[in-house]
C-alpha cells in the first residue's frame, strides 16, 4: 500500500532519480502522500457545504469606517503618510488628512481611533506552501528553533513519548542537520532508549530523510534481511542491520505507513482557517501558494475556490500550479488570471534545483567538501516549459537556488522573450539564492524579479559561510541591495514550512543580516536594505510580483481595505528591535479579522 501512496505524479522531462537526500520541501512526496490520504476530505472541502461545518462566517463591516488619529503609511509611489482613512464596502473611500477623509466620509462614518498607532498596508507572503502547512502544521517541531541540537531533539522526543499511551506512534518533524550539531547521534540505538515501547519516527526538515526506532521497524517488518527499496535505503550499521536512518522516500514510507491513515487531516476546512488565522496573526492579509495542486491536483483549487465562498478565508490567496500537474491544468483549461480577489491563480510553478543548505542546489563551481547539486529538471524541458506557459500568459516562478540553476532560468526566460512572450511577464526567480552581479545585470536586462527566501542569510548564514561555500560565496546570499540598485523590484518570503511566515521578523533580517547562530555576527553588510525597502518589498511590490497591484499593496483610493496596526513605527524603531514589533490588529476588505 505504501508503494503506491508513496508515487508521485507523472512528470514529463524530469530526472528521474529522487530527489535525493536534501531534496525541496516545495515538491516534497511525503506531503503528497499525506495530501492523498487526505483525499476523501478535500474532496469534501472542494464542495460548498463541506465548509458549512465552519458554521456562520465572521460578519461584514456595514456601513463607511474611519480609521482616525493613526500614522498611516500608504506605501504608494511617494511614501507618504496620512492621519486618517476611510473605508466601505471593504475598499479604501479616501486617505489624507482627519478633515478631508472626514468629508469624503459623510456625517454617518463610524469613527475608530487608532491610537496614534502606525498603519502599513496589510502583508504579502509571496510564497509560502497552503496546504503543507494544513496538513503537516499538527506534527510537533523540534527543528532548530524550539531544539539546540540533536541531543535535544531526543529528549524532547523522549518526554513526548512519556507522556503517551504505550504504542502510540511518536512523530515529530523539522530535524535540520545544518543548524542542529549531532545528526549522527539520531539512530534506533538512542531513540529506543528514550523510547522502548512507542515507535518513534522523526522527519529530518528536508522530508526526504527519516530517523526511527527500533519498535517502528518491528511494525513494519524491517530486519537485517530487508533488501533496500529502489530508489532508497535503510542506512545500517557495521552488522548489516537497520539503524533507523531512513533514506528517501520509499524507505520512509515502508515504515510511515503503518501510522498514515492516523495522521490524515479529516477536518481540512478547520485545517484551511488555521492557516489563514496563523497569517494574520502576523499581519499577512494575502498569501502566494507556490505550488498548487502538488497535493491532489485539480481538487486542491477547487478547495481552495469553496473555501473563498464560504466566507471563511481571511487571508486572500494567490496561487502558481505545480508543472507537475500539467495535465490536470490543460485538461481543465485553467486560465492565467482565473478567479476573483480573494483566490486568485496568477503563477505556473518550476522547481528547477535543490536546496543550499541541503548541498542539492545546482552550482557552478563545488561546495566546500564537494558536490555540484542536482538539477531536477534537464535544461531543454525547463526552457520548453517556460517558453509554452509563458505564451499562454502564465507568469513564470522557476524555484533555483544555486548559481548555475540561476543561470538555466535565466537562459529559458530569455529564450521565453525571443519567442515572443510579454516583456512585463514578471518572471519570478525563487530563492534566487546565490546571485552574481552579471546575473543581477542580466535579470535587469530581462525584466526578472527575484524573491528571497531570507531566512537563508539570518537562520543558515553562518552554516553557508563556514560548512556549505565559503566567505566569498556566502556574500552573493540574498543580495536585495544589489538587486534594488539594479532596478529589479524584489520580495522576500518564509516559504512556510521552511521558515515560518513573519513578514517584520524577515524585514529584521533584510536590515539587519545579523546571524542567528553567532551573536553580533552579520553576513555581507554591503546588501543590507532600508526599513522603507523591505516594507516596500512585503507590500507594493509584492502585490506587483503577485499580480495584484491593481487591488492590495498601497493604502490609496480603491484598492481593498487591507492593513495592519502595529504597535510601534518600524521608521522610528531601533534596528535591532524591528523583528519585536508587535501586530496589534490585521483588516482584510474594511474587516478585522485579528485583534491581539
Ligand atoms: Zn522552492
Ligand atoms: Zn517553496
């Protein structure tokens, strides 16, 4: 049974291997296979009364509001500010000074005081996963943030497994060897130790590699005598025998299998509304899905549709289709543009390489210790795909991590231009991760836009600097300075659940580039960004890049009622202390739909 969850769709022109040890959460099998033993209910959620279980959603604001006593930063062309704003029907009525928006108004507004309090227009995650983080947000962290190090991961594994009925499956996610020292302390040998009777299965944070122990290869059978499944292995001992490393996703899911009908999200609506309620938390008012459908294809969209009519959804979503589902998108006639404000499908997503971190993304030159990365997608099939898509009007995201991978994009949007395609495609490069100044000329000269994956210069810049590339290399990490003075418009995302969402925790990082594993250490001061540009970045240009700027992204007459209020002014506060800023409230079209 677990053979056939664990296949993944068909794809045309692929490599074939797996994706190998460090492979991208973006195309991840493992969350496949979750999303395909959730099929029966998102089946359900794709249907109009499979959100009714949501009961009433939360009411409308009738009438016209004003926002008053705030400092408003609309964000627009000049940055300017105002003191007031006024809303109804969910769009901006008027924005200025208390007397003018007053006037606009009429006599019968209601009036809110915002304290003095300062107001940016609502947060943009330009890519982040909807229903990896649905799905896989149950299973308990014990990544890097919440556990120093391995040995840390397995107490933490252990008090769990204490504090369970005996037998239970203890599962636990986000092991990430490069912040985590000790990785080879994880084998069934420890992990039996602090857990004797539970079976226990760890999901290293690139979910292509699994740590268990011993009781987990009872269940599933696995001895010394087990031949390695094609494609994957059970890492062994000097004996020959299992211990517990579990690479790719075969070897994985042989043991995963005995517990995955357990660990299937039934209840995929209130899944959904946790997500969005998770991003509002911190002030994201639309989130970009940077891979649709690579759960269950077309009935992933229509969840994603019914969720949006049901009134539910308080977080606008804009979405790429996965390549791999190409011919789900053909046979149903998906169109670039295709649904209303509040989901939206505006990309066709490409995962071109590896991850960095994971040494799997495809570079010019070795990493430190050797290795060149994978490509996961041949040069040809990759320019074929961006040419095709982009001349039915899709905007192209091709994820490419390393320089080379960078290089392969930037060949197939070129040839994508040659062929005729809109000049303003608004080619996105994702991660774009390691950039050389003749890259960052050659983006500018194609109309390229980049968007970081930031938590690469705070969360692994040392590890880049010291164990994967190098001082030189780790420099071109996240280069949003260069690429600003380039002219190229830029964003930054989390790519939940790589990092989690945050949008002032990643402008911390953009002004900062401080390092979170060496206190006052700082990775290439040189691309450090303004406060002004890295708001910028999560809002008017992010809409640009989500091809929304017609409706979110400023605060200014028309567009949607989208904002946040912040407890301090990120313009007035001390550098070190922007990732501090508190949300206090978040408004999507003229509603609140987060109070702290
Ligand atoms: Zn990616
Ligand atoms: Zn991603």
């Amino acid at each position: 049974m677990t053979q056939t969850l664990a296949a993944t769709l068909p794809v045309r022109g692929w490599t074939r291997r797996d994706p190998g040890l460090h492979g991208c959460v973006c195309c991840s099998p493992a969350l496949q296979t979750l999303g395909l033993l959730s099929l029966p209910h998102l089946a359900a959620a794709g249907r109009a009364d499979g959100w009714k279980r949501l009961g009433a959603p939360p009411a409308a604001t009738v009438g016209t509001v004003i926002l008053a006593n705030a400092r408003i930063l609309t964000v627009d062309e000049a940055f300017s500010t105002a003191e007031a704003l006024a809303f109804r029907d969910g769009r901006i009525l008027a924005v200025g000074s208390l007397e003018a928006v007053r006037e606009a108004a009429g006599e019968e507004a209601e009036v809110l005081d915002a304290g003095g309090r300062t107001v940016l227009p609502g947060f943009i995650e330009p890519h982040m996963h909807f229903f990896a983080i649905a799905m896989f947000g149950t299973i308990p962290d014990v990544g890097a943030v919440v556990c120093e190090d391995a040995d840390a991961v397995i107490a933490r594994l252990g008090e769990m497994a204490a504090a369970a009925p005996e037998s239970k499956w203890i599962v636990a996610r986000q092991f990430d060897p490069s912040l985590q020292a000790g990785a080879d302390r994880i084998t069934r040998h420890t992990l039996d130790q602090i857990a004797p009777r539970n079976p226990v299965f760890l999901f290293n944070a690139s979910l292509h590699i699994a740590y268990c122990n011993s009781r987990a290869l009872e269940i599933a059978g696995v001895t010394a005598a087990t031949q390695d499944p094609p494609g994957a292995s059970y890492v062994r001992d000097a004996s020959g025998a299992p211990n517990g490393v579990l690479q790719g996703q075969a070897a994985m899911f042989s043991v995963l299998g005995h517990n995955l009908a357990a660990m299937a999200t039934d209840d995929i609506p209130e899944a959904c509304r946790r997500v969005c309620e998770k991003a509002n938390r911190v002030g994201v008012t639309t989130v970009c899905d940077q891979a649709a459908g690579g759960f269950q294809g077309r009935g992933e969209l229509a969840a994603f549709h019914a969720f949006a009519a049901s009134g539910h959804m308080t977080a606008r979503l804009r979405y790429s289709l996965i390549q791999a589902g190409e011919r789900s998108w053909d046979a149903m006639g998906v169109k670039p543009g295709e649904g209303d404000a509040m989901a939206r499908a505006v990309g066709w997503k490409v995962v071109s390489d590896g991850s960095n971190q994971g040494r799997t993304g495809l570079q010019r030159e070795p990493y430190l210790g050797g290795g060149q990365g994978m490509a996961y997608v041949t040069p040809e099939t990759l320019r074929e795909i961006t040419v095709k898509r982009s001349l039915e009007g899709w905007q192209m995201v091709i994820h490419a991590n390393g320089d080379l991978a960078i290089d392969r994009a930037l060949d197939a949007i070129e040839a994508a231009l040659e062929a005729g395609a809109l000049k303003d495609s608004r080619f996105r490069i994702e991660h774009c991760s390691v950039l050389h100044d003749e890259q960052i000329a050659r983006m500018a000269r194609l109309g390229v836009t980049p968007s970081f994956l930031i938590g690469h210069v705070h969360y692994w810049g040392k590890a880049f600097r010291d164990e994967i590339f190098g001082p030189e290399k780790a420099d071109l990490l996240g280069r949003a300075a260069s690429c600003g003075a380039a002219g190229l418009r830029w964003t930054m995302h989390s790519d939940e659940p790589v990092t989690e969402m945050g949008p002032l925790r990643m402008i911390d990082n953009a002004v900062n580039r401080s390092l979170w594993k060496e206190p006052g250490g700082v990775l290439n001061p040189a691309e450090r960004v303004t406060v002004r540009q890295a708001i910028i970045a999560l809002t008017r240009d992010a809409a640009w890049q989500c091809r929304s700027e017609q409706e979110i992204g400023t605060l200014e007459v028309g567009k949607l009622a989208d904002f946040v209020i912040l407890d301090r002014d990120p313009l007035e506060v001390p550098p070190e202390e922007l990732g501090g800023i508190g949300v206090l409230e978040t408004w999507v079209g003229g509603r609140r739909v987060y109070a702290a």
